[in-house]
C-alpha cells in the first residue's frame, strides 16, 4: 500500500471536483436553492412544494449538459430575489446559449423565465424547463390538471409508478401543500407532460417540456429563438402551522423480529472483468457472495471458454452461478438456447438459474413507442425451459425498471422477475443520488402488483450506469467526475458507495425482494480495485492488491442472509439508512450516514446483553479509509458504550449485541 494519505475528498467521493451546495434564497414564505442556474428544494413555511425548477440541456443520448453561466446576478433581498444570467452548453461541434431570469417574491411567487438561442444547429433529446414535484406528501394525492385547451381535471399524483405520461399536454398543475394552502404551476411556451420519475429511481414527479410523442432527437435550428416561462404561486390560508421536523437527533428503535428474511446477496459478473476477477480472487474469497449474476451475450462471441471462467470463479468462492443470457434470434431462439445449454454442459458450469432477454428489450421503448422486433415472451419462455430442464426460469429486463414497467413479462411463466436500476440516470450530484433510495419501494410495490407471487430479485445494481438502454453509449468520463448515465463512477471507490449500498440493501429487503445483485467484483462497478482503462486518484498509486470501502459492507451483509430482519423505527430516513437482523443469538444494527453532514443517532430497544454478552461497533470513515483499502477486517473493535452513535461524512457503523 502506499504511504501517502489521498485528500478527504477522494476518500469520501473518489473525486476531487467539489459537489457545491446551491446558495440559499428566501421570498417570503419560501425558501430555496440557487444550484448553478437552476432552482432546488422549494419550501413553503419549510414544507416542500417541488423538488427543483430547472432548464436542462441534453444531447442525443440524454446525456444532461452542465451549463456555463456568465453575468450572473442575484439580488437578494429582505423578503424578495432577482436572478439573471446567461448560460452556454457546448460541445466541439455544437453550441446552444440560453438568457434566463427568476424573481422570489414576498408572498412566495417564483417567476422563471428563460429564452433559449442556438448558436448551431444543436442536435438534443430535450432542452427547456423541467419541474419536478417530490414524493412525500405528493404520491397518491389530489392534483388538478389545466390542460392546454383550457380543461381543468380533478385527479391524483400517480400512487405506483406509472409506466406511461399520466398527464399529457399540461399547463398547469395544482396540488395542497398544507392544509389550507395550495401551490399552482404554470408552465407555458409549449405543451408540457408529466412522466413518473420513479421509473427510473429518481424521488420525483417530473413534468417536461416537449412531448415524447414528437421526434427525437431533434434540431434546435441557428439563430431560431424560443421562450419558455415557468411560475408558482400559492392561494390560501393555512388551517394550522407545518408540521417540519426540526433538530439534528436521530432516533432509531428496534423492535421484534418480523417474518421477513435477509435475502441472498450476490454480485454480476461482467464477461469483461473474469480475468481481473480471477486475478484477485483471494480477496474475493471473504466477501463469499451467494450467487455471482453471469452475463452471456452471443453478439460479443461469448462460448464455452468464458463460460468455463464463470465456473472456475464460482467454484473458488463458493457462490453458485446465475446465468443472464441475451437472446439474439428472433426465429430461431430455440436451437440459439440449446447451443448456451451445451456450452454451460461442456464447461461443467452448474447453473442455479438462467434469465432470458431478447435483444430488442434491451433497449428503451418510449411511452406509445412499438416494441422492437422480439420473439414472443411466451414462445422464449418455454423454449428456455426445454434448453434448459429443471433450472429456475427467470426473465423481465436487463435494464432499469421502467423498462420492466413498460414491458410487463408474463410472470406466472417465470420463476422470478428480474430488474436492474441506475441512481445516476438525470441527476449526479450527491443528493440526488442518495435521495433515488426513496424510490425504491415504491418500483418493488408497483412489480408486486403485476407480477403477483413471481418472486422479485433486483439487479446488478452500483451507481454506475451498468447499460444505457436510453441511447448509443454511455456518457464518456475522462475528467473522473459526477457525470449522469456514466458508466465510470468515482463514487464507487469512495466511502459514499458503502453508504449508499447499504442504504440500497436494506431499503430493498424491507420492501421485499427475494434476491440482491449489487455491481461486480472488479471493474468500474466493482468493489475490489484492478487497474482498468479509466484513472483511479490514489488507487493507481498503490504497490499492492487493495479494495474499494463497500466491500467491506458487502463482506458483512451476505452473512446475514436468511437472518430474521427485525422491527426498527427510524425518525430520518432520509439522513440515515438503518437496517437490523438477528442470528445465531446476534442482534446486528447497520447504520449508514446518507449525507455529506456528521449526523447524531440515539438507539432504543436494545437487546439486553446476557452474562457473557457484549456489543462492539466497527466503523467505516475517512479516518479509515486507507485502512479499509487493506482489505482486511476493520479493527480493533471497540466496545459500545453509548446508545449514542456519531457517523461522521457517508460513515457506516456495524453494531453487534449478544
């Protein structure tokens, strides 16, 4: 290992550009951010009304522009705020600048006004307002429609995740904020729509300008100016004051043990990283994954060979093989499984499951979009079972859940459903990522309510974009940055990723699901380092073998499986993930900092210790960071001696009692 320290900021996120906290505003009631252009977390009396208002950019592959601005101005006042700024969005061949405005009011209002100007013809999937509506005290709730022509619709926010646009041809929206008071607003400068953000993790209602159903992408036209507004407003009087939480304490309770099981953890196994995968497997040995999610794909000429690597992987750390297997043929899929089914055969790969995916479904299909050319499920489905006799069955998709949503499988045929997911697909920054965890529930509910008893297994899933079915590629990241839909993620060799990973586990186990794949073993989704194609701060530095921090969550929590998962109460999920489980006469409590803040967390309903008991509490922090690395155990482990616990930045805390 080498002796030099990396900054705070690699070992917190694996990259040195900052993430920048919007500067506040105030307009009466209402508070916000100020984030690089755009406005975020708009509060009314501290109850949030929209998640963000922004003018976004994006290139054909929607890939989101980070804007240049110049001429920036902001006047804030005593009870008011003006903004003005001009912004560019570049690339070498093309380039589209944009003049915008906001005012804060002293009664709340926000007026959002922005003209946009290409200065090429600018090729784009979408570029003008978006407005998006948050999740709590919003889903499932009463919201009025005014509709282009003038209708106005009495209807609610989405409660499971629509797989469509809910509302088409919007101009305004209306819904409560309070009791008492309601928020209205208007978008205009050309025909919004609403599509349902939890499809793709993200904690948002979000209401776009241009239609899907018009062409993409499309040409911003030299020198064609176009204007776009957005306000809101608020009517009424509160019937009694906001109920805000307030104060920095946590509290997290545990209760008895419920019915539910730590599901199976496992890991993919991408067919590009066997051989560092192979290379490092000692230190793959501790982590002893359940199962390894292996990917067969015959457009890359993948046989016997890889197949045989699988086995060899498998075999050494003790996990059993699922294989995912892409479906080129659309006649003749039959004799294409039959060949996979001899290739598995001949390399002595025992299969504990297979998943089938036709190459069509592997890409993005827009609401009223047609299907690509596909075989059909059911005609797939059963040829998979001939091919192969005894194995468990599984099929959905290989991408992000809106796709499953959108192309419900028929799951009485299958022995499970299956679906990955992506935190970093329209937002990058930190919060963002972190906050796509309230999301989840909400996408293992929706499957539940058409997949019935199928049983529901999510993954390969990191915070890089393992596939971008929305487009051609992923977004390139040669600047080791926070980059939407970019397969190469500095997080993930950060502390942030064991905090979100141990956010993503528990979230998904409480609401469920029956198995658990997170990204890989090596490789830019992976938690074990090896010197890849893409720079790695401080990693590449290193004489020796080394890890990333989320292995050792990963190391912990597989030994949890078929654990009882245990009753807990906690007041700030949103700050901190918490999730506890008991076996073997062991209570565990996980604990992991979601914020880039020190939080405070009290614990209650402890188990009392017995005579010859204790309760110790590992950390994982910057303070360890390169300790973690080793990729040996965390140590010593100190006794707890408080139900006070300090998690410091993205810090993760393993308690132990009995």
């Amino acid at each position: 290992m080498s002796m030099r320290e990396p900054s705070r900021a690699i070992k917190l996120c694996g990259t040195e550009q900052p993430d920048v906290l919007g500067q506040s505003l105030r307009a009466g009631p209402l508070t916000a951010e100020f984030d690089n252009g755009n406005l975020r977390y708009l509060r009314y009396q501290g109850v949030e009304v929209l998640r963000a208002l922004a003018y976004l950019v994006r290139d054909e592959n929607w890939g989101t522009y980070t804007p240049i601005l110049d001429k920036l101005k902001i006047d804030q006042r005593s009870d008011s705020f003006t903004i003005s700024y001009t912004a560019t969005c570049a690339r070498p061949d093309q380039q589209v600048a944009y003049d915008a405005t906001i005012e804060g009011r002293s009664d709340g209002a926000i007026e959002f006004r922005a003209t946009g100007r290409p200065l090429t013809d600018f090729l784009t999937a979408r570029t003008g307002f978006v407005v998006l509506h948050p999740l709590r005290g919003v889903a499932g709730q009463p919201l009025e429609v005014e509709h282009v022509d003038g209708r106005s619709v009495k209807d609610k926010f989405p409660a499971l995740v629509n797989p469509d646009c809910p509302f088409r041809d919007v101009r305004a929206l209306k819904h409560e904020v309070m009791p008492g008071v309601w928020a209205t607003c208007r978008m205009e400068g050309e025909a919004f729509e609403m599509e349902d953000h939890r499809n793709w993790t993200d904690a948002s209602f979000k209401t776009y300008v241009r239609p899907l159903a018009k062409p993409w992408p499309y040409t911003l036209t030299k020198g064609d100016a176009f204007e776009q507004c957005v306000t809101l407003r608020f009517t009424g009087t509160p019937r009694s004051s906001a109920a805000v939480a307030s104060g920095n304490s946590i509290e997290v309770k545990l209760g008895p043990a419920t019915k539910q099981k730590v599901p199976p953890l496992g890991l993919g196994m991408p067919a590009e990283e066997v051989d560092n995968t192979l290379a490092q497997i000692e230190l793959l040995k501790p982590v002893a994954p359940k199962f390894l999610q292996c990917w067969f794909d015959p457009r890359q000429k993948h046989g016997v060979s890889l197949l045989h690597k699988y086995r060899q992987i498998c075999d050494a750390v003790g996990a059993t093989a699922v294989l995912e297997i892409v479906v080129q043929s659309i006649d003749d899929f039959g004799n294409e499984l039959d060949r996979v089914s001899e290739y598995a055969e001949m390399a002595r790969l025992k299969l504990a499951a297979i998943a089938v995916c036709p190459v069509g479904d592997l890409k993005s299909v827009l609401p009223g979009g047609k299907r690509p050319p596909a075989p059909s499920l059911e005609e797939l489905y059963i040829a998979a079972r001939d091919s192969f006799p005894g194995i468990k069955l599984g099929g959905g998709m290989f991408s992000f859940f809106t796709e499953l949503n959108r192309k419900r499988p028929p799951a009485q045929l299958l022995d499970f459903v299956t679906n990955t997911t992506c935190p970093i697909v329209h937002a990058a920054d930190d919060r963002s990522v972190m906050e796509t965890l309230e999301a989840l529930p909400y996408q293992v509910e929706t499957a539940r309510s058409f997949i019935g008893s199928t049983p529901h297994r999510v993954g390969p899933s990191g915070i890089g974009c393992r596939d971008n079915p929305h487009g051609a590629a992923y977004t390139p990241n040669p600047n080791n940055e926070r980059v939407c839909l970019a397969k190469v993620e500095p997080r993930q060799r950060g502390i942030f990723s064991a905090a979100w990973t141990l956010g993503y586990i528990a979230t998904l186990a409480h609401a469920g699901v029956s198995q658990i794949c997170m990204g890989a073993p090596t490789g830019p989704l992976g938690i074990i380092y090896a010197r890849g194609e893409h720079a790695q701060p401080w990693f590449d530095s290193l004489d020796g073998a080394a890890v990333y921090p989320v292995y050792h969550v990963l190391a912990g929590l597989t030994k949890g499986s078929g654990a009882s998962i245990l009753q807990s109460q906690n007041s700030a999920p949103e700050r901190v993930a918490s999730f506890a489980y008991r076996a073997a006469g062991v209570t565990r409590l996980w604990l992991a900092n979601l914020t880039a803040q020190t939080q405070s967390v009290r614990l209650s309903g402890l188990p009392k210790l017995p005579a010859n008991g204790r309760a110790t509490i590992r950390k994982l922090h910057a303070d360890n960071f390169s300790a973690a690395c080793s990729g040996r155990p965390l140590g010593p482990v100190p006794a707890l001696r408080s139900e006070a616990v300090e998690l410091d930045a993205y810090a993760v805390a393993c308690i132990d009692i009995g």
